[in-house]
C-alpha cells in the first residue's frame, strides 16, 4: 500500500534506510559482526572467478559489486548484461562461479543465463528480493534483498539492497580469506542508512534540480568517474525510463572522444564527486563541459566539495558511495517526470518484471 504517498516510487525511495537497517539485521552474526551462510562463501573461495549476470539496475548494482569483491575478497569478477551473455558467451574460467541479480528472480533473460549455465554443470547463486522466484529455485544458493515488495516499474530500494548484499558478500569473502578489513562494516552500513534518510529529507533541493535542470530540456547528461560512472549509468536509466528525457551515464575521461560533441549552450550535465582519487579529473571535465556551454550541476561527497557544487552529500565511507549518491539522483528523476507529467509508476512501453526474452 502506498498510504500517503502520491506514488510508489517516492515511498520506495524513502524505505532506503530501514531496507539498510534490515539488511544489517538480517545478515548480523551473534557477534555483531555480518555474515553470508558458509556454504555460500565455500563456493566463492572454490571459484577462480565470479560471473555476475544481470538487467537494467540489477547490472548496474552487478558493477559495483564487481568493485566491491575484487577490492575487497581480491576474487576476479566479470559483470554480464544477460542478454548478451546468452548469444555472446564468454570464454569461461576453469572454475566459474555464476551471481544472478534479479529483484523479481523473474527476468527471462537472466533465467535463460541460467538454463545455459545448469546445463553446463556450474554452481549459481541468486540474489533477489523474491523468496521462491523462478531464479531462486533454480540456482543452488539464494541470498534475499530483504527489501519488500518493489511496486514501481522504477527500480531504486532494490538497487541499494543488492549493493548492500553484494558487500557483505564481498567483505565475508574477505574474512574467509584472511583479509581483514581495516574497518566495521556494520557500523558504516548504519552511517550510510543514516546519511540516506538525510539525503531523502533533502526532497525540495533535489525537485529544485529537477526543476532548474531538467524542466524543458530534450537530453541529459551523468558523468563520474571510478564507482560514480556506475552510479550515473544508474542515474540516467532512471531518468530516462519516467521522464523519457534521453539521458546517458559516461565515464568522464571518455567524454572527449566523441560524446563532447553533444554538448550544446545549456545542455544539462550532472556530474558526481564522491571519490578523492578522481576528483581532481572530474572536475576537469566539468570544466570542459563548461567551456561548450553546459549547464553543470556538481553532487559531490563533503570534504570533496568545491565552489559551485550544487548539492553535498553527507560523507560515508569511501568504498559505500554508491548506496548514497543513487538517492539524489532517484529524486531527481523522479521529479523531473513528474514535473512533466509523465506516469511515475507505470511508464509507457516497460512492465516491472519482463518476462520474455
Ligand atoms: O527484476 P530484475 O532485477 O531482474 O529486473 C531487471 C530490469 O528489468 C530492471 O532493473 C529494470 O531495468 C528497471 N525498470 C529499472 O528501473
């Protein structure tokens, strides 16, 4: 039930921090600690390398935890759009281990993934929000989102459920390995529920951005670098499947070989800058938007921040970026469509779970 919302979307946004708080609850240990069952972590240590598979938001959380899991656990990750993978299929390793990520456990492209690769004998865990789901019962492990039901065709808790899911993973791998990480990732997990619930306070500075940014313009575009790419990938499929202001993600260093060209007297670039070691580029390439005429808006991480950022995120820990700085940009596209008129819930052409291939 939506209750008091005007929309499922703008309700499931605002359920971020308590499917954050839910997750560290369910996956706590009696230590405190957080922890996956060890038969999964037994797959993963057996595994010479990780085969994410997934669609839409789910491969694009699928990219983050790629990140996490390889900087984390030190295990080699690949990150496939399922659709592709079925026609195209990599060369695999000697011991792959297969990752489906599906909110609905439904999505037909990644369930043909499947078909292939329990053909082929190789292990699989899902990771969804859906107990009992077609991919649930297939695979040989399931790990839930724990984020109940996601009504909007727009998917956004479920995006910061599997990153939050993904880096347990990732960090008990770690642990099983030896690795210790030099931080507690219960605690910063509940920072970044924290920071989420001010970043869902922040509702009037983010339709304001909808507003001055987005209100008549025909594109858009998200630019990052490092895990801010991934996010804007995230960004602007959000935008662009509620308010079908054609947006694209990039990552800003690939700006100048071709997309620059785009750039006209007021186009809109929203830049994320949550990460030291590429702020001094991003802003560089703020910069070169700028000088043909783009309309920036920087959404930086405080202590990054610079002169004439449009908003500061409340800082969390560098590794968990992507769980906070999706949140403005959900907001954004949500405004933006409704400013527009466009049907938030059901945009044209998309059903939530697509179940053809
Ligand atoms: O249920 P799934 O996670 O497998 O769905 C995958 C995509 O269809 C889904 O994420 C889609 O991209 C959303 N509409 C994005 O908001």
């Amino acid at each position: 039930e939506k209750g008091t919302y005007p929309h499922y979307m703008l309700k499931e946004i605002d359920e971020q921090p308590f499917v954050t708080r839910r997750i560290i609850q369910k996956y706590q240990d009696e230590h405190g600690g957080l922890t996956i069952d060890q038969a999964i972590i037994n797959e993963v240590l057996n595994a010479d390398r990780l085969y994410i598979v997934a669609c839409g938001t789910s491969y694009h959380a699928g990219l983050v935890g790629k990140q996490l899991i390889e900087s984390w656990a030190k295990i080699p990750v690949e990150v496939h759009i399922a659709s592709e993978f079925s026609y195209n299929m990599p060369l695999l390793s000697e011991k792959p281990l297969f990752l489906f990520i599906s909110q609905s456990g439904e999505t037909a492209d990644s369930r043909a993934v499947l078909v292939q690769t329990n053909k082929l004998g190789h292990k699989a865990i899902t990771i969804t929000n859906v107990p009992g789901s077609t991919l649930s019962r297939e695979a040989d492990y399931t790990l839930l989102l724990h984020a109940g039901p996601e009504i909007a065709v727009a998917s956004t808790k479920a995006y910061t459920a599997q990153i939050a899911v993904l880096a347990i993973l990732a960090a008990t791998a770690a642990k099983a390995k030896g690795l210790e990480l030099d931080f507690d990732l219960t605690k910063e997990l509940a920072i970044v529920a924290n920071v989420m619930e001010m970043l869902c306070d922040a509702k009037e500075e983010m339709e304001n951005i909808a507003r001055d940014y987005l209100t008549l313009t025909r594109n858009c575009f998200f630019i990052g670098r490092a895990v801010d790419y991934y996010v804007c990938l995230e960004g602007a499929l959000k935008l662009k499947e509620i308010s079908y202001i054609q947006a694209e993600g990039f990552a800003g260093g690939e700006l100048k070989h071709g997309t620059i060209a785009l750039i006209e007297d007021g186009t809109p670039v929203i830049a994320l800058a949550t990460q030291e070691h590429v702020n001094l580029s991003i802003r560089g390439n703020v910069k070169e938007v700028v000088a043909r005429g783009a309309n920036p808006c920087v959404i930086s991480m405080r202590g990054l921040e610079g002169d004439g950022d449009r908003f500061v995120i409340p800082a969390v820990h560098p590794d968990l970026t992507s769980l906070v700085s999706v949140v403005p940009l959900q907001l954004i596209a949500y405004y933006a469509a409704l400013h527009r008129g466009c049907d938030v819930d059901k945009p044209r052409n998309l059903a939530k779970s697509v179940t053809v291939e």
